[in-house]
C-alpha cells in the first residue's frame, strides 16, 4: 500500500491538468471508466474530466479491470467509441 500511496496515488491525484489545453482537443478526447466503479475515484475523475474539458464519456462494462472480466463487451463498446 505504501507504494501505491506514495508512487501511484500521489502524483495521479496532484498533478494540476491544463483544462484550456483539453478544451482545445475535446473533439479529439474521449474519457472513459467502467460502469462497475461510479462513485469511486477513478471514474468520478474521468467523468468530470469529460465533462470539464467538453469531451465525450463512456461506459465500459465492468469495473477497473473490465477489459479482463468482459473482454468481448468491453471490445464491442470500446469499438463503438471509436
């Protein structure tokens, strides 16, 4: 846990995004998270990542390791974002 913390975690929830930068490449952004994990982290980040920067969001089946526990579904969704 500790390098997860200090190594992972840390610079992942410190890092300061350059939002003008995204707005600019929103068309060209597409954020995405698995279905399984509203409410945490990572798809409350990436949810309002898309929607502070304009982008597009998607729903993966699944949770954080979708593309393992659905990889057909999360292949088809996947091919349907892009």
């Amino acid at each position: 846990m500790d390098i997860f913390l200090g190594h992972v975690l840390r610079p992942f929830t410190s890092h300061a995004l350059d939002l003008d930068a995204l707005k600019g490449l929103s068309s060209r952004l597409t954020l995405g998270a698995g279905r399984d994990s509203r409410g945490q982290l990572p798809f409350r980040t990436a949810s309002l990542l898309a929607e502070l920067s304009g982008s597009d969001f998607v729903e993966f089946p699944g949770g954080h390791l979708g593309v393992l526990q659905h990889p057909v579904a999360f292949a088809d969704r996947l091919a349907e974002a892009l």
